[in-house]
C-alpha cells in the first residue's frame, strides 16, 4: 500500500462519525462518545451554561458539523 493509498483511508474515516464513535476530548480531558459530547455540546449553548467545559467548545462545534454531514 501506498502512502498516497493510505491517506485516502485515512480521511474516509474521519469523514465517518457515528454517536458511538469515542473520541478524546480535551476540555474534559477523558474520552466521551460522540453522542454525549453532541448532548452536553447543545444544553450547554443552549441554557448559556458558561461555567460548563462544553460553552463554546470547538471540538463539540467540529462534532456537530462532521454528523450533520454524514446524517
């Protein structure tokens, strides 16, 4: 396999994200599945909970965008 081969594999999976996909998440620092992150993501922006780790997260925000395209 080619190195060009393999990052074509790569990129089609980070294209896929399911909510059972695990990630890392660095805010919380543990890793969470990408339902959870997806939940706490919009009741956070959604109640305006600043003091939640999730305010504002860019990773969520990354999440959300990733499933919607795949949904």
């Amino acid at each position: 396999m080619t190195l060009m081969e393999l990052q074509v594999i790569r990129k089609e999976r980070a294209a896929r994200l399911s909510l059972g996909t695990e990630f890392y998440c660095r805010p919380r620092r543990r890793r969470l599945a990408v339902a959870t992150c997806l939940d706490d993501y919009m009741n956070a922006n959604a109640f305006g909970d600043k003091r939640s780790a999730c305010w504002r997260c860019p990773q969520g925000c990354g999440n959300r965008g990733k499933y919607s395209e795949g949904a």
